[in-house]
C-alpha cells in the first residue's frame, strides 16, 4: 500500500507537467468528438465507453494509470488532499468518480455538456442507486435515466400537494458513506480518528426536548460516557492526555474573554450573597421590631406592677398611721424598697413617669391641661421615626398593583355627563 | 511545560513508527466561508468553530449574489435536473475555491435575508454534500461559559448512537467526523486532548456542544496514609472526569443530502419547514385575526342595515300607525 503510493508521488512529481498536458489535450479531443456526433445518443454512448474503457485501465489495478487523474491536483498540494490516502484503502471505485468529476470540471466551460456527463456519470455509478427508489423503471440507459427523471419530476408536481417528496436514497447513500468513510473501527488506532458512539441514543434521555435542563443534561452524559472510554484507550495508546498545569499555550478563549467570564462569575456570587445579607437584615429588623414592642410592654407591665405595689403599701401605712415614730419616714423608705426590691436611686425616675393625682388629673380634665393644644396631632420625632407602617414592597408597587375604586370614566363620556 | 511534553511524548513519539513503518497520516483540510449578508452573531459562531479547528482555513465572504450562477448556466435538457444542488449559491465554483486553497472539505455558511443561517458541508472533490438549517445559535462569547481548551488540541468526536442507524445520519456522522475532527498531527494542532464535541440527536435535529475534560482527582479516598501515598503515585490514573462546557451551541437541521456535485437528491428531510414558510405563517395568522374582525363589523352593519336600524342605507322600517312621529305630525 504504502509503497504504491510512495510510487504514485514519485511519478506524480516527475510527470506532473506532462499529465496535465495530456489531459487538456485529451478533454479537448473528446470536446470536439463530442461536438461532430450531438445529435443522437450516439455521443454519449461512445463518451460512456470511453469512460468504461479508462475505469477498466484504472480497475486493471495500473498504479500508473489511475495516478494520471490525480497528480492533476495533487502535483503541488500533496499536503492537502487525502484523497491519496483514501485511495489507498477506499476501493478503485474512489478513482472512477473522481476522475469524472476532474474530467468534468475542467470542461466547465460547457456547460451542457457537463450536465450530460454528470448524468452520465450517474448513470454509471448510481445504477444502483435509483434501484430502489419505490416507483421507477430499471434504469439501464443514459435515457432511461432522464426518462426518470422526468418523471419523477411529475411526481413531485403531483404529491407536492399532498405531502412533501420524501427522497431517502439508502443505496446512494451507502455508496457516498462507503466512498468517504474513514475507518473508526478496531482496525486503526483510535489515536487516529478519535470518534466514539455512545451506548444507547440520547433521545431516550429526553422526554421533552424543550426542558433546557433534563436535555443538556442528557448531552452531557452522552459526553462524559464517551470520554471516559476515549480517555481509558488513548492512554492505552501511550496519547498524552491531560494537559499539565504548567503548560500555557493560546487558548480558544483569550484570556479577555476568561476574564469577563470571571468578572460575571464573581458579580454573580457577589449579587448573591449581598441578597441573602439584605434578607438576613430584613428579617432581623422584624424580628427586631417584634421585641422592641414587646420590651415596650413588659416594661409598662413592669410599671404597672409597681405602682400597684405602692399603692396596697399606702393603703397598709394609711391603715395603721395611728402611732407613728419619729422615723416614719425612714420606715416608709424601707418598706417600699423591701416590697419593689430596687434600689433607691430609681425612684426618681420612676416618679417622673407616675401620673398625677387624682384632683388634678379631674382639674386637668374639667378646666384643660394648660399646655398648648395647637400640633398636638403633626408629627414629632418619634412618629417621623416609626416606620412601622412602612412597607418597600408597597412602595414601589405604587398604586398600580391595586385597581382604584370607582373606575375613572373616559373623557367623552364624562362629557357626556356633564351636559 | 515544552519538557512536561516532550517527557510524555518522547517514548511515544518513538513507537508507531516502528509498529507500522511510517504511519499513513489522514491529511484533511477545511475550508470555511460564510456567505455575504451574514450577521455578526453568524460570523462569531463561525470563528468560534474556526478557532477550533487547527485544519481549517478560512476564506473571505462568498459573494454570490452578483454572479447569478443559476441564470448563466444554460438550462438543462427538459426535465432533466430539476432540481440540481447548490447552483444557486454557486457550489461548484465554491468547490474549486476550496480546491485551489488545498481543502478536501468545504463548511459554507449561508446567510439569507440576514437572518436564516445555514450551513453546508461538502466533501470537495466530488461529494456529498449536505445543508443544514442552523438555529439555536448561541456564540462562546454570548454564553459565558467557564470552559477553556488550548487552541488546537484534538477533540474527541462524541456521537450519539442514533447516527449508527440511519444511512443519511451515517453520511452526516462521516462528514462531521472529517470536517470537525483534526486529523493526527495537523499542522497546527496542539498535544493534549481537552474537550470533547458531541453530536446528539434529538427531535430530529443535531444538536451540537462543545464541552472541556475537566479532570480532577478522585474525591472517593480511603482515610489511611498509606492509601494517600499511593493515591499519589497513581494520581494520572485516579482522576475523575467532569465536564464544562465551552460553546458554542448549535442546532442543525438536515435538509438536503447530496451524493455528488450536481448530481442527485439522495436524502431530504420531511420534517424541515423552511424558516421563511414559519414567518409567513405566523403573518398570515396574525392577519387572519383582523380579518375575521373586521368581517364581523361589515356583517354587523349589514345586519343591522336589515333590519332598519341604520340612519342611511339599509332597508327603511315600515311606518307605524302608532308612531309617535305619525300620532303628532
């Protein structure tokens, strides 16, 4: 194999020049052969067996010979074209329609012509290929074949608008895959093609196609499992695989593009976890809010609580008031402070906070307070302070989120009205 | 690093030259050209494949819209050739491009109306081609993915097994494979294998992901020291594998198979509905909708035309003897 494509370029590289000259002349000879005989089928009968006769030659297994139609692309460009390798393992079937397909495209200037041989060339390589397409005669002749062509055509003005022409040529289709296909199988290294199935379709991992997350995630799988065989039989194959972490080379992505990437990825994290603090804040201002007014209340029943106390100690001095000491007031003291169990000091402060007595809370009642009375209901600090009815949800929602009451009338109709 | 490398590579590099003499390299170019008309966002996701493909080479927008290469072509013989491929975008003349630039595979992305991609592949000496209606597009930079591969390390080709069952799906599998896939020792390619291209099938569409191999090393370890030294010594082995994902995202649909240029239709899909048939559609039920209304109003009127409750036209209500216009006039 490899020697007779070594040979091949060999003789490519030698006779490079002289092919070409050949072959033009050769294209020009069957041009103007082409040109005397137009007007049967006669021409292309006799282009057909021309044709037969040079994939027979390249058939003959020649390695000169089928190297003709090769070197006309390949002198300069070895380097780029498999076709070479394809030629060695892909049957001479390869050649033959490469070769055409040459023959043709350097005729391109007629076109016509090009038609025809590429019906033609049809004819000889996809005789099988319309055989099983369902409703058509045996396709034996170049006519036959445009016969059917015809009336396939017909067909498909008939069925269009019925349903749209299904065409699944599976014979036409197996012999492109044959001509193109490189071997994957156990046959070559998988170094070469690097190309694995999976197991089982992935569609069956999908039950709807539209769910974004169940369906990446089932390409995701179909990925990793194949990775996983790749990597286990390119280390089998001795291929360097995971790259070192000290091995910098251009990226697919730039490290612009990595750093945008990062920045997104830290907003994002950032954007989160500044959410969940104003949540957590949130929560602890009501949480906040719920023990200051309860604190409120324990203090006045607190309050409460004592002043009753005071109250029945008065009552009890009051009760046995007869013979006091001249330390009454010492005792009184003392008496108050056993019953609260505080110390002196507070009292003060406390006392502010007593009401006044009775005479002058009924003077206060019947004649007014004596204080002004103007503002009494505007707004001081305190009230300024209290947000307790204050709600940002609502705020922002404005008064669009709640329809109004009385739906405001259009214009023409309030008009209306009016008059 | 170039010693990390070549202390992996060195006592490989060695072998498969001995093991089977000097190894027969599948030499493979793509070329790839957009179409003139294409939009930014086509023209990234093209880049981003191009940047991935060490083998590829990329030529300047295909202008096919000045050439009329369907109308120079002299018409063929009656009912011969209906329907030939690719004349209109002027395959064959892209296929000589590609031929001239060393390439045995073409991807042309066709943009129409500056909305529609789609794309072609085609094996260049002679076949087959296939088009491809792409949607979905998202481009690596649009999807900020924290995915990264070395430019032009060799991806493994992951294909769903839905392509081993179908010969059109067959085909497609191979030209992907020969157009995606960087064949050994390209030229530009890079060593080590870090991401993985996979192909799935899914509502009859190919849908395309690109993914990183992440490896990082195996959490499942057993408490002992002894366990870590070796889990140490083996680290190469014990990694575990996840995946990120780099982009770009596609969705191809199959619309039309060819075996060969000019030839035959060999595979078309049934399903596909040209995305111009989608938007007129769409159009015509959004007219529809005005239509029916505005029907409606012209009944109504006539409707009440008959039965006299119209100031003009109409048929006239018969007088009542008892209307108060007869009572006192």
């Amino acid at each position: 194999m490899v020697t007779k494509s070594r040979l091949k370029m060999a003789l490519a590289h030698e006779k490079g020049v002289d092919f070409k000259k050949l072959h033009q002349k050769k294209v020009a000879k069957q041009a103007s052969k082409k040109k005397q005989s137009k007007t049967g089928g006669a021409a292309k009968d006799g282009e057909a067996e021309e044709w037969e006769d040079e994939e027979e030659e390249t058939k003959g297994g020649a390695p000169i010979d089928d190297e003709d139609d090769e070197d006309d692309s390949e002198d300069d460009d070895e380097e780029g074209h498999d076709v070479a390798a394809y030629l060695d393992d892909s049957a001479s079937s390869d050649s033959e329609v490469e070769m055409e397909e040459k023959i043709a495209r350097v005729r391109q200037p007629k076109q016509s012509e090009l038609k025809q041989k590429a019906n033609n060339k049809k004819a000889v390589a996809a005789v099988e290929e319309d055989e099983d397409d369902d409703d058509e005669e045996d396709p034996e002749e170049d006519i036959a074949l445009e016969d059917l062509e015809d009336l396939s055509d017909a067909e498909k003005e008939d069925l269009v608008p019925h349903q749209r022409l299904t065409i699944n040529n599976t014979t036409a289709l197996e012999m492109a895959l044959k001509r193109i296909s490189l071997a994957t199988d156990k046959s070559v290294p998988f170094k070469s093609h690097m190309t694995l199935s999976s197991v089982e379709p992935t569609a069956d991992n999908i039950p709807d196609v539209m769910d974004d997350l169940k369906r990446e995630l089932a390409f995701y799988g179909q990925a990793l499992e194949t990775v996983k065989q790749a990597r286990s039989l390119l280390k089998a194959e001795n291929v360097p695989f995971s790259r070192p972490k000290d091995y910098f080379a251009e990226m697919v992505k730039d490290d612009g593009q990595m750093e945008k990437v990062k920045a997104r990825l830290i907003e994002e994290a950032s954007a989160k976890k500044a959410s969940a603090e104003a949540r957590k804040l949130r929560d602890l201002k009501k949480f906040g809010k719920q023990v200051q007014v309860n604190k409120l209340q324990e203090r006045q029943k607190a309050k409460k609580e004592t002043l009753d106390k005071i109250k029945t100690l008065k009552r009890k001095r009051a009760e046995n008031s007869g013979d006091l000491g001249t330390h009454e007031a010492d005792l009184f003291d003392v008496g108050i402070e056993e019953e609260l169990g505080k110390p002196d000091k507070k009292r003060g402060a406390d006392r502010s906070g007593d009401r006044p007595n009775n005479k002058r809370m009924k003077k206060d009642q019947k004649y007014g307070f004596g204080g002004k009375k103007r503002h009494s209901k505007s707004g001081d600090a305190m009230s300024s302070g209290d947000l307790s009815g204050f709600s940002q949800k609502a705020m922002k929602q404005g008064t669009k989120g709640k329809p109004p009451k009385t739906a405001r009338l259009g214009k023409s109709r309030r008009n209306a009205g009016k008059r | 690093m170039g010693g990390a490398y070549k202390s992996l590579n060195g006592s490989e590099k060695a072998d498969p030259a001995s093991a089977n003499g000097p190894a027969r390299k599948q030499k493979s170019r793509v070329l790839i050209v957009p179409s003139r008309g294409i939009t930014y966002r086509h023209r990234h996701l093209m880049n981003d494949l191009f940047a991935m493909m060490p083998h590829g080479k990329r030529d300047v927008k295909w202008d096919n819209k000045g050439k009329l290469y369907g109308t120079t072509r002299p018409q063929a013989p009656a009912g011969l050739h209906g329907r030939i491929l690719g004349t209109d975008i002027g395959l064959t003349e892209l296929c000589e491009l590609a031929e001239m630039s060393n390439c045995n595979n073409l991807i042309y992305f066709e943009a129409r109306k500056g909305q529609d991609l789609y794309m072609w592949l085609s094996r260049v000496p002679n076949g087959p081609t296939v088009k491809f209606h792409c949607q979905n597009m998202h481009t690596m930079e649009e999807l900020h993915f924290v995915g990264n591969a070395l430019k032009g390390s060799r991806p493994v080709l992951s294909f769903d097994a839905a392509f081993d069952k179908e010969p059109y799906l067959r085909v497609i599998k191979q030209l992907f494979l020969q157009t995606f896939g960087v064949p050994e020792g390209a030229r530009k390619s890079k060593p080590f294998i870090d991401h993985v291209m996979a192909f799935s099938i899914a509502d009859g569409k190919i849908w395309i992901r690109v993914y990183q191999i992440n490896e990082t090393e195996a959490k499942a370890q057993t408490e002992d020291g002894e366990t870590e030294k070796s889990s140490s010594k083996n680290r190469t082995k014990e990694t575990d594998i996840n995946l990120l994902e780099i982009g770009p995202r596609i969705t191809l649909t199959t619309i039309v198979l060819e075996g060969s240029f000019g030839g035959p239709i060999i595979y078309e899909n049934k399903e596909f509905i040209s995305p111009n048939q989608v938007r007129s559609d769409l159009r015509r039920q959004q007219a529809g909708k005005h239509n029916a209304r505005s029907e409606q109003f012209v009944e109504r009127l006539a409707k009440k035309g008959d039965l006299g409750l119209r100031t003009h036209g109409g048929k006239k209500m018969p007088t009542d003897a008892l209307d108060s216009r007869e009572l006192f006039a």
